[in-house]
C-alpha cells in the first residue's frame, strides 16, 4: 500500500523538518538523490543539460549539477529566471565548473528544474519553447514542470519525464498524472507525516483481501452475486457482467432480465431467469449494464435499490437516478451503494468532473452517500467517510467497449463476497486493469478477451 499526501501537508512537514535541522540540509540531501539517479540513467554517458527555475526547485537542480560535476559529469544550466535563481546553488555549481548557458545542446540527460510544487499550471512561453526542442530522455525533480501537483491536471505545455525524483513522500501527482519511473528520495520526513490523503493497493494488499474459499464454505457462503442487466438491443453487457462475477469469485451467480438465453448459452453455470421477481435471494446486486432507461428498467432498478443489500449501479442505472431523483427514495438507507460513473456519467449525476478528480469523487461520495467509482486512466474510489483509493493503469487497452459491464461484474462478486465497498472497489478496479494488460500484450483487444484473462489476473496477485 502507498500513501500520497498533498502539496500543503508537505511543505508543513518540511518547515518543520528545516525549523531543527541546519540551514540547506534537506536542500542537499534532494539533490543529492537527484544526482544519483541522474548517474544511473547516463550509464556511462557523461553530458547533462539542466533546465533551471527560480526558487527551490531551480536549486535542486543547480545542486544536483554540483553533485554530477563533483562525479565528472559535464553539466550546463540555462537560467530561466536568472534574477530569482536560487544563488547559493548556482555560487556551488559555477564554484565546480558547471557552465551557464542560453540553450540545451547535445545532452545526454536534462534535469528539469523548472517549477516545483509550489507552481500551479502549464509551462510559461520561454520555459515550454525549451522543453519543445529537448531530444535527450528528462528527469524531473519532484514532479514534471507544467503537471497539477495536487491533481495532475495538465493544462497546457509541459515537461514528459521519463523519470521523476520526489523527495519524503510521494505526492496526488505521482498518483495522478504521468511522471515516468517515480523514484522516492528519503530527506526525512517520516516523523512529520501522518495519514495520507491518497492510498494506493498494491497486488499484496489485493491478493490478502481477495475471497478465497475454505475447507468449510460452499456456493452460498462465498456469496451470490445478482445481475440485472442487459436487454433486447445489448445482451453482450449481461454475458459480460455475469462471467465477469463468475469468474471473479467461487460462490454462485443469478441473472435476471431479458438477456436470459444468450447468457445461459454462454455461462451454464449461472441461474437465469427472466424476471428479477423469479431471481431469488442475492448478497449483492450489479445493476445497469445495458438495461436500457425506460419504464420497465426503473422497475428493475427501483426493485434491486428496495432489496437492502450492496448494490453495484453502473451505466444506465447512473443515469435513470441522475434524471429521476425520485429513484433514490426507493433506496434502503443502510443500502451500501457504489457508483461506477465514466466522466459523462459523473456530469448527469453531479456536474463536470473538472481537473480535479479527487474532489469531484469525494463531493459525489458526500452527496450520495455511497462510494464512487470515477473511472479513468487514474481511477479515483471514494467513500462516503473520506477515504480515497486511486488505481493507475499502465495502459489504455482497457479504454473498448463493454469493459466497465466487466468491471461491474468483478466488483459485484466482491460486494456479494462480504468485502468493505471501498475496498472492493480498489481491488475490482486493480485486477481489471491488471487483466487488460496480461490479454492485450501491446494490442487492442475486445472486453471478451480482458474477461478471459480475469483468471490469469487474480492468480498474479494471489500469494503461493
């Protein structure tokens, strides 16, 4: 599991930290990091170029500089705001032969000290027509210059890293946005640091949390999970949820709606039946998924909503409770509920999700009262208590047609598994991603072929 804390958290931390350590200290022990870093990624090359702000983060840079040329590195520094440098690291760096010049050239390595945590939005003009021209791989101190520290958002030009060096902790961005290879640089901190703001699982985390089953359970005990999706016009969504649960967990899985023959040709093993009055008893229902909004389908979402038990709503079931609030009444009040909303659907139930998506999903989880799921490249999960989980994929092949009736399923199995909502979302949202890399192999691929590879998934975070 990791934490990330946000930008405010952070600099309270290290005033605290400088208020009893001597003047510089942290300063030098970053740059220090940075510098080591940077001679593992030269491999023996011997050119680095460095791109320098004002302030601190221009200081780490310019001590860094110093670092390499202590180690014979041939450093050169462009000064992007050369009456706000940080003057005691560039006295240091110019003291050991490090050159000032007007443009980065043949270079094997940049340093980009342009902007720090401090900084809010993209590159200035003069910075963003220096980074335009690099052809050497960047590596960024603390965090790309022109990247959103608190949200990632990035909102016009801006620094691709290749790696970034963080310092203490890490932070939402590192989380968020694209930083390349994030390495964390002890300075610290640790004492001064409590409680995240952001968690991420690991595949340990998820491999403990997922159910199992033992010497003593059967198909009941594990959980029966209840699939109300699917219609006339889109079977596909209640074949891809259904084997999504069935294959996410060993309990048992029921479907109910009009997608009853595709899915019991495809997945024998479910109970199908027409009408969710004839499914029988459930632990959690996955309803939505191409249900269709009309009469009857609000019939089927108000009649899951009454069952007082966790509920799984995606995809249409968002947005026939986005445009009839009267729906919500129908809801038990002590009915877990996780809402699994794309950015659009978000927009029906609670407005633009905007550039922050950490506080779009919390303000969502407040209002409802349910967990949310804001799906994304950087999955955000938050509960209605304040905790948020974050889930980045290392690709976008799960970005195809019916891969959230996929998720939907796997996240159902694990409400009708007994599993905390906050926590089964995080492990849902993991695997999915985990199974769509393991089935694209670098190739796009249709949601069928991430289903397959659920398996596949789960075996890679279960322990032996």
């Amino acid at each position: 599991m990791r934490g990330f804390w946000t930008t405010d958290r952070v600099r309270a931390a290290e005033e605290r930290v400088m208020a009893v350590v001597p003047a510089g200290a942290l300063m030098r022990r970053a740059a220090f990091g940075v510098a080591v870093v940077a001679a593992e990624l030269l491999a023996g090359k011997r050119r680095v170029g460095l791109l320098v702000g004002a302030g601190n983060n221009g200081g780490d840079a310019l001590w860094a500089g110093y670092y390499l040329r202590k180690r014979g590195v041939a450093v050169s520094a462009v000064l992007l705001t050369p009456d706000r440098v940080h003057a005691e690291g560039l006295a240091a760096f110019r003291r050991v032969g490090g050159r000032v010049v007007p443009r980065l050239r043949d270079v094997d390595l940049v340093i980009d000290g342009i902007v720090g945590l401090s900084a809010r939005g993209p590159l200035r003009p003069d910075a963003a027509e220096h980074v335009a021209h690099l052809e050497a791989p960047v590596l960024s101190v603390d965090l790309p210059s022109g990247v959103d520290p608190d949200t990632g958002a990035v909102s016009g030009p801006a620094v691709r890293a290749h790696t970034t060096v963080t310092f203490g902790c890490l932070k939402p961005v590192h989380a968020l946005a694209d930083c390349g290879d994030v390495r964390l640089v002890d300075i610290g901190l640790d004492g001064e640091l409590h409680g995240p703001d952001l968690v991420e699982l690991d595949i340990a985390d998820i491999g403990v949390a997922w159910p199992v089953p033992g010497p003593e359970d059967d198909k009941y005990t594990q959980g029966v999970t209840g699939i109300a999706a699917g219609s006339a016009t889109y079977p596909g969504a209640a074949v891809l949820a259904t084997g999504a649960a069935l294959l996410s967990t060993s309990g048992l899985v029921r479907y109910a709606g009009p997608a009853a023959e595709d899915v019991r040709a495809r997945w024998p093993e479910s109970i199908c039946t027409g009408s969710i009055t004839d499914a029988g008893r459930v632990q959690a229902w996955v309803v939505g998924p191409g249900l269709g909004t009309g009469l009857g389908a609000e019939a089927v979402l108000r009649t899951v909503l009454e069952a007082g038990v966790p509920v799984c709503a995606d995809a249409d079931a968002i947005t026939m409770l986005a445009n009839n609030p009267d729906l919500w009444d129908a809801r038990d009040p002590d009915t877990l509920l996780v809402l699994t909303p794309h950015d659009r659907e978000y927009e029906r139930l609670a407005g633009p999700v905007g550039t922050d998506r950490v506080t779009a999903a919390r303000k969502a989880a407040e209002r409802y009262n349910a967990v949310v799921l804001l799906k994304g490249h950087a999955t955000v999960i938050a509960g209605p208590d304040g905790r948020v989980l974050v889930n980045r994929a290392r690709s976008s092949w799960a970005a195809t047609a019916g891969s959230g009736d996929v998720l939907s399923g796997v996240l159902g199995s694990l409400l009708a598994a007994g599993l905390d909502p906050v926590l089964a979302a995080g492990c849902a949202a993991k695997v999915h991603a985990l199974a769509a890399d393991l089935a694209s192999d670098g190739a796009p691929i249709p949601a069928t072929s991430l289903l397959a590879a659920l398996p596949d998934a789960i075996r890679a975070v279960r322990p032996l």
